[in-house]
DNA sequence: CGGGACATTGATTAAGATCAATTTAAGTGG
DNA sequence: CCACTTAAATTGATCTTAATCAATGTCCCG
C-alpha cells in the first residue's frame, strides 16, 4: 500500500477548515490527541509496550494501519472480533440492520474514536462500520488488549472505561430520542459534532457533515423531510447557515439552549 | 440486619406465579443462576477466591450483601462508584435525570443484573438505581474486580463483557426507540421482560409489573396515556390480558410479530 | 451536458400529545 | 370495618407534530 497516495486521497476529502486548524490528514501525535491526553489512548499504550517494556515517543509506524475509503466497510455485522479499531482520520458510521432489514445508525465515530467494540459481548460484531469518507485507522488485537490488561490494573480499567463511555454515550442518545423534539434532536446532533470537531482541533463553528440527510434521519429516529425542516427552520431562526453538507454555526448559545437538556 | 425479617418483607411482594415456579426469595444456587451458567456470575468468581485460591461452592454468605426497600436508592447519580453490584432478587428502575430536571428510566435491570455500570467511565454514577420492590443485591468492590482482572484473563475478558453486554442492550433499545410505533414499542418491551422473567425461573406468559405506567412511558418515549391505549388495544386484538399491573400474555407468537423488529 | 443521488419544499394525513374528566385500587385513620 | 384520601390508571375530545405523498430543485460526476 503506497502511503503518500491514501494520504493524497484522504487529503481531497477534508474539511476546508481555516489554516489554523489541524488538518485531517495529519497523525495526532501524542500531545494533540485528545485520547492520549485523556489517558485513552490506546495506540499509544501498545506502542509503548511493543518496544519491549521501554517507554517509546508516539509513532503510528510501530502498529498496522489500515486505509478505509469511502463507503466501504472496516467491518460487518457478524464478522468474528479480532481487532478493535483506534479511529486516526477520517469518520465512519455504525449501522445496525434488524432482521426485518430496517437500518438505524447508532453512532458516528470521528478522529480519535475507539471502533469495534460492539463485538466485544459475543465475539462477533453487531453493525457495519462504513467509511464516511476514506478514512485511516490502526489495528488493535483484541486478545492482547485483554492480555495486556491481565498484567497492567491500569490497562484493565482503560479499557473497561473505554467500554462504558460507549454506554453513556448511548445512554445520553436515549435521553435525547425519548424527550426532544425533531428540532431540538438536530441541534443536540450539531452541538455533538461540534463538540467533537473542537477535540479534534478543527473549528466547532464551522464543518462539513460528512454524512447523508438520510443517515442523520435514522440516527435520530426522523424523516428525511424532518431532517431537512429542522435544518431549514434553524436557518429561519438565524442559529445556523446551512448550505447541503456545510454548516456554519451563528449562535452558539442559541444552539446549546435549544440541544441541552430539555 | 435480621435476614429472617428481611426474607419476610421480600417474600410479601413477590410475584404470585405458579408452585412450580421459583419464588424470587429463594437465591440462585450454582445450578440455576443464569448468570453462573453463562460464565457471568461474578459473585461465584468473587466466592471462589476469597477462599484462599480453593473453588468452594457457591454461597451467598461469603460476600457482603444489603437490602434496598421499595422505593429507596442503591447508589445516586453523582456518587462516587466504590462496589457494582449483582442484583440476586428484586428489581430496580435506572433513572437519568437531565440538567432540565426531565427524567428518563435507562432500564429495568432484574435477578441476575449486574449493576453500577454506569459509573465506571468517570468514576462517579450517572443514574440513580431505585428499587420497585423490596431487593436483595450482593455488593462486589469494583477495585477488587479490576484487580482481579489484572491477574487473571478470563475474569478480564467477563468484566468487559458485562459491560459490552449492557451497550448492545441500550442500542436494541434505540432500535425500538427510532423505528416502532407504540404498540410495538409496549410489545417489544413485555416481550423483554417476558424473557427475562423466564430466564429467572418465572412464568414467561403470566406476571405482576413491578413499575408504574409513568415508569413504562419514560422508558419508551410516550406519554403515559399512550401506554395506557396501547395496552388496552393489546388487550383488544387479545393479545394480552391486562389489568393494571397483572399481566396474561394470551398469544405470545403476536406479541413477537409485533414487538420483534418491526 | 446529462444522469443520478441527494436535498428541499408543499399539501395532506395520521399518530401521538395534550387537556380534561372519571374510575379504580390501596392505604389511612377514626 | 368503613368513610376518606390519594396515587395510579383509564378513557374521551381536541390539537400539534411529524409522517406520508408528491413534486421540484441542486449539485456532483462521468
């Protein structure tokens, strides 16, 4: 795999953020990643104990990698748990298929994000995680993350936490469907996106959503004509301008009344 | 604590199921403690060491346990986490309170649950743990059970399941949530507790809810006059037969069509 | 420049929320 | 034990929101 060509094609699809925001593009290193600053990082972790004991600098060429491009899937639903997946560039949906064929996206991990983790209760993988646009991500193997914890407390409860941050997330997205209306879904989506742009170093102002009015609809329990009223309507109001996929947040304060809470 | 007087305030509100059905005062014993079964009884694992290293038969009087009244708290949100616990009888409500004050009831975790989870990302609980009726739980220091797992892979590997378990729980919920009308959302939700009942050695098709109408609406995203049609719509298409909190699942195939996926 | 996916907008319908009134059951205290 | 109180649940009438149906607009890509 020619690096330089996936990075010039993950380059093509990136925010046009202002100069001086990070781009996509580049590898977090272990001062700008949120999850090593959070102690969550688990790339960095691995990497420290793959050069046998001895505390090594960051360096994404000591761990496989793998390019995602747009659409394709980093895993399926029913594929056996090998790897989990630290998430370096790019943004990937979770979906999740009933049985009756009807898809709802659980999430929509970004740069920084931890994917995988839905295989971990049976050993196979509940959803499709698709690539949103072409995306970088390293491969972590599932059974040394659990053999690494069995010797290291530390590791153990890293990942344990990092386990049940996925279910607090979830948890909060419940609050969100059984209490909001569709407006007030959209701007809490938004505030989200936001939130997570602003970890990753990029503008929480102003971005490009990566993904489909559709997907943002079975996400959020709504219609794809529900979707786009609510955008429309956050438009009217003068929080948002909205032109297709490019956002640009104009009350932020305005934004949060309406997605906090209530 | 008299633990005969205990067993007593229990006894009186179980639920009136048939002889040949388990009564929920009686503890799970090794043999048909689900969760034992499954390789998921963490307080069998916990029993096992605490005995020097020795595996010693199950027995729920080597571990610490507390009884929570009808109505009082196990734990509260924003109390720093110290001990999951296994809930051996009773059950319990999770309650998210927003910083609006809006309430949502997370789940309704029965015999065999493993409780706390909740607090394991920050260290502090995000919901408050109500019982319904008077509980029996068994207390399991969650330092000890990280220590343990950073000595032993298997034990690893089941705390991180318990937790995944308790994920994949919340994203079939949002499932329900995003693409069910009430009355599926109702049957999809008995047909849960159904199972669970089951699991626990109860009758799956006959059973006394334990939560009110309110606690049911916030858990589903309706209001509570809407459980209360859809309830009686069930009961007219005589799938059900409902009255208040004694339930008769009349035609429990329906009840599936209905309340499986779509 | 034309095709196709994606998005927006309008008109109508249906589901559930809201408002309001009873009904039922379970205590509680005389 | 019975009247009284209160919480919980049910039912009906009306209103609001979002779904549905249908048409049009717009951008991206070959």
């Amino acid at each position: 795999m020619n690096t330089a060509h996936t990075s010039a094609r993950i380059c093509e699809l990136q925010n046009p953020g202002p100069p001086d925001y990070r781009s996509a593009l580049s590898i977090p290193s272990p001062a700008t990643c949120r999850m090593a600053a959070a102690g969550m990082c688990f790339v960095a972790d691995l990497c420290r104990h793959t050069k046998a004991g001895i505390h090594q600098p960051f360096s994404i060429d000591t761990l496989p990698r793998r390019t995602v491009r747009r659409g394709e899937s980093l895993y399926r639903a029913g594929d056996t748990l090998v790897n989990l997946y630290q998430l370096y560039a790019g943004s990937v949906k979770l979906r999740i298929t009933n049985c009756a064929g009807i898809e709802q996206i659980a999430s929509f991990p970004m740069a920084g994000a931890l994917l995988g983790l839905d295989g971990i209760e049976t050993g196979k993988y509940t959803c499709d995680a698709i690539a949103l646009e072409d995306s970088l991500v390293c491969s972590l193997s599932f059974s040394d993350l659990v053999a690494r914890s069995s010797s290291d407390a530390a590791a153990a409860l890293r990942l344990n936490k990092a386990i049940a941050q996925e279910t607090n997330h979830y948890r909060r997205l419940l609050m969100v469907l059984t209490s909001m209306n569709s407006e007030e879904r959209i701007a809490s989506f938004l505030l989200d996106i936001s939130e997570r742009m602003a970890a990753s170093g990029y503008s929480p102002r102003e971005f490009v959503l990566k993904m489909t009015r559709e997907d943002i609809a079975r996400h959020l329990g709504m219609k794809i004509e529900t979707v786009s009223r609510a955008f429309t309507r956050l438009q009217i109001s003068r929080i948002l301008d909205v032109s297709r996929r490019h956002l640009n947040i104009r009350d932020p304060d305005a934004l949060r009344r309406l997605g906090t809470s209530h």
